[in-house]
C-alpha cells in the first residue's frame, strides 16, 4: 500500500520502543520518525502521480473501456485435499463495455447481479480482500490503469452511505471540501456547484443526521454527497453506487437530474463540459429511465446487454432473442425482468436460469456484432424515436413547470446551433489543456480546517452537550449526597478512598463511552474523505483533539466543582473545606490539584476510547471492546488490589492503567499533611494518625501529584500513538485489477478448469471469442456516439 511503510509490524516495533526510552530521547526520536514517513509518502505520492498525468491527456471528457472484468472469490486450501475445496465465487464474469464523455450509463440487473461490484471496479474502490482477486483491462483514454491512486483522484464516487458532519451547513460542508483541495476561488467554486446539483434553497441548512430532526432530505443528501465529490473540476469521471435507494419517486428524479445534468453542463469555463456518469440504479421509474443513454444489464455477473437503450438497438436485439419490448412498457423493469430467476418453485427457477444463461451467451457471442450492425442503421430513426418517446412525455409531465427539473436536451436546433458556434472557439484551447488534477492543502491547511470543522461540530452539538453537563452534575451530586462533609474520624479514611476511586471511575467512563459512540460513527465519514485523498490522518487526529479539548476539559470541571466542596475533601495544608467560604476553594492548591488530575484522566481515557474505535470494526464491537479494557484498569487500578501484591505477569497492566495513576494521584492530594482523630476506644484498634501512613498502606509512599501527573501523560501520549497507528494501518485499502493474459488462462490445472465450468467463468476458447467481440463493440460503441 503505497501510504504504509514495507513492513508495518516493523514500524510499530520500532515506536514502541522508543516510546519506552527517556524523554529526551523519545520525543525527538518520534518526531524524526513522522517527519520520515512523511516525506516518504509524499515522495511516493509525487512520482505516482507524475508516472500518470504525463501519458494521459484528459482533454475534453473521458473515455474509460474495460475489458474482461473478473472478480472472483477464491476459498482456502483444507488439509485434506491439496486443491480448493470449493470452486471460487465468481462476482463478476468477463465483463467488457466503454462508458463515453457526454453519455449517462446505468447499470441494471437484479439484487446480486454484480452491479455494485461492476461500479467498485471502475472507480477503484474495490475492497482489498486477500482471497479476492480481481483481472481485466481497464483503459482510461486509451491508457492503461490498475485502479490505483492516480484513477481514485479523477474518479468520483458517490457511495449508499451518505454520512456526514450532522452540525455543519450544506454550504459549510461543500466550503470544507473546496479548501481541502486548495480550490483558489472557493465562494465562486461553491455556489457554482450549488446550483449545479440544485442545492441552493437549502445550503444554509443544517445537514443533520437519521437521529435528530430538522435536517435536509434524504434527496438532498444524495445531492450533497455528489457535489462534494465535484468541488474541484478534478473529477472527469462520476460513479454512484444505487443514488436513488431510499428515496421516493420525486426525490430519486431530483438526484438522476442532477446527473443527467453533469453529462453536459453549460459551464465551459470549469472544463468539465463532457463528464463521464455511471450509476447503478435500482427500479427506476420511465422518467428516469428517459434520462439513460446506454444501459448495461448485468445477471449473475454476466453482462445481458450493454449498449444503446433510446435507439432502435435495444429493441432489435431482444426481438431477435424472442423477448420482444412491450410498447408504452418501462423499458428498465422490463430487462431487469429478463435477467431475473424465479425461484418460487424448481419448474420456474429452472426455466427463468436457462433464458438467463441463454441471454449472456448469445450477448457474449454475437451481441457486439449485431449493435455495430444496427447502429448505423437506427441513426436515421433516432431522432423521431427521442421525440415520439413516450417516457419523454411522463418525464415531461412528472417535471411539471419546474424549468430546473428539465434536463432531457429538449433545446431547439437553433440553440443548439448558437451554443456551438459560441463553443468552437474554446474546444481548441480546451483540447490542448489539460484537466487540472485534484490538489490538496498543505499540513498546517489541513490542520487548520479539520479542527475548525471539528470544533463547530462540538460546539453546536447542543443535546449531547446539554446531556453530558446533566450526567456531571447529576453524577457530583449523588456522589457529594453520599459522601457529604466528610470529617477526620478513622472511619472518614475508608470513605475518603471510596470518593476519590469512584470519581476516578466517573471521569474515565464517561469519557471513553461519548468517545466511543461519537468516533465510530465519524470514522466513516474520515475512511470516505481518506480514500478519495482529501487529507492526511495526522493532521486529522491532531485537529480532532486539539477542538475537543475544552469541552473534554469542562465537564469534569463542572463535576470537580461540586463534588469537593459538597465531600468536604481537604482544601488546604491543615484544614478542610468546611474552613474556606464556597468560592475560596476554587483557588485553593488542592482543588487545582483534584481537577487536574481528573482532567488529564478524562482526556487518558478518551484517547483509550480513540485507539479503541479505532481497531473496532463497528460501534457494537467499540462499546463492547471499551468497558472490557477499562475493567482491568479498574481491577488493578490500586483499590482493590495492592501494587505490591500483583503477579509480576500482569504488573504492567498497573503501570498502564489510567485509573491507577488517578487514584494515586488524588489520594496523595488529599492525604498528604491531614491528620486523622484517634478512634472512641482510645486506639486499641490501631488509628491511623497521618494521612502518609494511609498512602503507604495502598503502596503510593513514594508518589507525587507531579509524578502522577507525568504519567498519566505517558498514557495519554501511548493511545494518541496507539490511535495514529491504528487508523493509519487500517486506512482504506483497495484491489487492483490485474492483467490476465493467455499465460494465466493457459497455466490453469484440470480441476481448475473444471470448477470454473462449475461456476459459469468462461474457457479460454470464450476468451478469445470475447476478444474478437470487444473489437466489434469498440465499432458498435463509435457507431452508437455518431448516432447520439
């Protein structure tokens, strides 16, 4: 992975240990080792991207072919046989098409048929996965690509889940990602991508979430999201994955207009006149279906058809496989139908599979010839066929009176004929210049935006705000009601302990869990923004946790400030609370004490809940994961168990626990100089005097509240460490398309070849027919252009 090191074990080693050595070694030393991994990345950045923007001239639009596409799921080798134990899942089977500048392509089929997995391969947002293995051919202008970075950046990609900052605006958010790729006019690249997704009235609205109210819709969402992946002009290529699921007919309308619109915005200045737009889309309605260029049907990961869908080819060719297209039918609903299994009963499974698989082989073995044939033939028709349509008409009608809906290239010829006579004199200069690749700011730009969107995130967060102060102060008040003035009598030491070990406690959980349950949710929204390189993880984290300081910092505060003076906790060198007036406390070298110590825990135990997030796969594993760790540290946290009486095999998890450098921390606070009243019996028992004998009795003789304090940093500084490591190490990874040549094909076992049969993959023989029908829909596919 190009953003990882060889040898990622190597480099945790390797910060472990220097985490290990004194202070004046371990800083620099991990200061050197990020300032060289980042030069390393941005070396490694900088010649991939050059290997690729030289040989690929964008000009105006792009072409992107693949050829060959398959994607198979290989299953592990058993001790019992020397082969799989089963034949490989194939997802996709040999899968050839073109998507053209200026042309919107759906991708069709029934649940499963391979659509999504078709669309993560063009983008290069297939999920790594080592049994998966995924070859082909894709060309991007001609050029050869592997779905690597370089393609990710001109590719957007606008995925299901649309997950954003619940508290920012639309415009703020679509501002964020303008200045995230060091756009120079951002106002004017904002508003202009604004209006080109129809985001206008609502761009001063709040984004909002599934759980709170007052949000925009979920169409304008869809929306959002792909202006998102706009903002830029770096993007020649869109990809969405399903952007109508959820969303009613109005709504789903909305969001294929917008994209309809992209194919051939007015904007000649952007340079984006002629985008390239792939979208798998799930039931459309015959508006919708009006809006389609060329569809690609796919069944089983097998392509049915791929080709023109308004002209007379279309039709033809299932006319001449005996499925003729009913008049006034959603063409859509329609293949979808063809593609399909019934599998209500063995009778209807078995008849609806072998139309399925006699539908793909008769695509795979004449359907490129025939849509060459017949394209030129239909060129004549064509036109009367766009007008005489009658999904034209109901998307006509479904529009209404709204002129923004109207997106079908209904303009006069003589309009037509003035915008390219206004058009010729800047396609020349537009050819000769290429399609400015998406840049990025720098460290400290990085920096700077990501913790101011952090902060307005935090900051206008006012239910889990309001709540979290209500938790504080409910949690002090039960505490100090509890514990209330506690006085100097030999039974107040057992109390005094309770107090501060659950106080400990409090502070540390309640920040873990909000970490908890507000990361894993943004760790979505990071993995998404990451993977189309919108920032760098460093800047991220250090921006994330730079914002919520003050709000990580406040709430113990607030709990602090009423629980000490309601316990009577000791405030001075010889007296107690009840001896200072209310507000004197505050000031007092005690009190500052108590709160630093629970302030810096609470920021231990949120970085814990980061590295924990982090490594969780999802909020259930995280909420699970977290109060397991935080037991431990609770069981060894210097309460229950004595530092001196801990097995030498789990006596670091004393050093590392959060609650153990607390607890010392306050108890030391508070025992240091009191002196206890000797008991009614006259100390027949033996009374404790001093507060020193108490903290060598729970073996912190040796403690400060400086020394605490420093450790709890070292804490701190190993989650923070921890954190990095964890979401660098698990940062988006993808598959890269290999090259499969005649060598592979031929080096191919006999079992091998017998589970491909098994599982639908095509013999070489196939193979070649599919290479001598790629040729042909090259030509049906320039045939198809002239004709549009």
């Amino acid at each position: 992975r190009p953003s990882l090191p060889p040898s990622p074990m190597l480099d945790l080693a390797l910060g472990v240990a220097l985490y290990a050595q004194p202070p004046h070694v371990k800083f620099p030393g991990l200061a050197a080792v990020a300032i060289a991994r980042s030069l390393l990345r941005k070396r490694r950045r900088r010649a991939e991207t050059n290997s690729t923007s030289d040989s690929e001239s964008i000009g105006d639009g792009v072409e992107l072919r693949w050829k060959g596409l398959t994607s198979a799921l290989h299953k592990k080798r058993t001790r019992k046989t020397k082969s799989d134990a089963d034949a490989p899942r194939v997802i996709l089977s040999e899968v050839s098409g073109v998507a053209r500048p200026g042309r919107f392509l759906a991708l069709l089929g029934p649940s499963g048929s391979g659509k999504t997995s078709l669309l993560n391969a063009l983008a290069g947002q297939t999920p790594y996965d080592v049994k998966l293995r995924l070859t082909g051919a894709l060309a991007f202008n001609g050029v050869a690509v592997d779905g690597g970075d370089a393609h990710r950046e001109r590719v957007a990609y606008v995925r299901q889940q649309d997950v954003f900052y619940s508290e920012l605006t639309v415009r703020e958010t679509l501002v964020n990602a303008a200045k995230m790729r060091d756009v120079a006019d951002v106002d004017a690249e904002t508003e202009k991508i604004l209006r080109a997704v129809g985001l206008t009235k609502c761009a001063d609205s709040r984004v909002g979430d599934q759980k709170t109210r007052g949000g925009i819709s979920g169409g304008e969402r869809k929306r959002l999201a792909l202006a998102c992946e706009l903002v830029g002009n770096a993007k020649a290529i869109v990809c969405a994955d399903e952007p109508t699921s959820g969303l009613d007919a109005f709504q789903a309308q909305r969001v294929v207009a917008s994209l309809k619109k992209l194919c051939k915005s007015d904007d000649a200045a952007s340079g984006n006149t002629r985008r390239t737009v792939i979208a798998s889309v799930h039931q459309p309605r015959s508006s919708i279906v009006s809006m389609f260029d060329d569809v690609c049907v796919l069944a089983h990961g097998r392509v049915v058809y791929c080709g023109p869908l308004e002209d007379t080819v279309c039709a033809k060719w299932f006319a001449a496989q005996g499925f003729p297209i009913p008049s006034n039918a959603n063409v859509a609903e329609f293949l979808v139908d063809l593609a399909s299994v019934d599998a209500t009963d063995a009778e209807s499974e078995l008849k609806s599979a072998a139309r399925v698989d006699d539908l793909c082989d008769a695509w795979s073995c004449e359907g490129a010839a025939f849509v060459t044939k017949h394209a030129r033939e239909g060129s004549a028709t064509s036109l009367m066929t766009k007008i005489a349509s009658p999904f034209k008409a109901m998307s006509a009608r479904a529009n209404g009176s709204e002129a923004s809906l109207t997106l079908l290239d209904e303009t006069s010829d003589d309009a037509k004929t003035e915008k390219g006579e206004k058009g010729v004199s800047t396609s020349a200069a537009k050819t000769k210049k290429k399609r400015p690749i998406g840049r990025r700011a720098g460290f400290f730009g990085q920096l700077l935006l990501l913790a101011k969107r952090s902060w307005r995130q935090v900051r206008r967060d006012g239910r889990t705000n309001k709540v979290r102060l209500i938790t504080s102060l409910n949690s002090a008040a039960v505490f100090g009601s509890i514990f209330w003035k506690l006085g100097l009598g030999q039974t107040a030491i057992q109390d005094r302990c309770g107090l501060l070990q659950v106080s400990a406690i409090n502070a540390a959980m309640a920040a873990l869990m909000k970490t908890i349950s507000s990361f894993t949710s943004e760790k979505t929204i990071v993995d998404r923004e990451r993977a189309s390189g919108a920032y760098d993880i460093v800047p991220y984290l250090i921006g994330k946790i730079v914002a919520e300081l003050p709000a990580g910092a406040f709430f113990p505060l607030c709990f602090g400030a009423v629980v000490f003076p309601m316990a009577g906790l000791n405030s001075g060198t010889d007296g107690v609370t009840k001896n200072l007036p209310f507000p004197s406390f505050l000031t007092s070298p005690r009190f500052l004490k108590f709160a630093a110590t629970i302030v810096v825990e609470s920021f231990a135990s949120s970085a814990m809940g980061l590295a924990v997030s982090a490594f969780a796969p999802s909020t259930e594993a995280a909420v699970a994961m977290g109060p397991a760790v935080m037991v431990m540290f609770i069981v060894f946290g210097g309460y229950y168990v004595n530092a001196e009486n801990v097995p030498v095999a789990f006596r670091w998890i004393t050093k590392c626990s959060l609650i153990k450098h607390s607890f010392a921390g306050l108890c030391v606070n508070e025992f240091a100089g009191l002196d206890f009243e000797p008991s009614r019996d006259g100390g027949l028992r033996g009374d404790t005097k001093h507060g020193e004998e108490v903290l060598e009795r729970l073996g912190f003789g040796d403690e400060t509240v400086q020394s605490c304090l420093r450790k709890q940093l070292d804490v701190l500084g190993f989650w923070y460490a921890t954190t990095l490591y964890v979401l660098e190490k698990n940062a988006p990874r993808f598959q890269k398309i290999e090259s499969s040549d005649e060598k592979d094909v031929a080096s191919k076992t006999r079992a091998e070849a017998e589970s491909d049969v098994r599982a639908g993959v095509q013999s070489p023989k196939g193979t070649n027919d599919e290479s001598r029908n790629d040729e042909l829909f090259r030509d049906a596919s320039d045939a198809a252009e002239a004709t549009s």
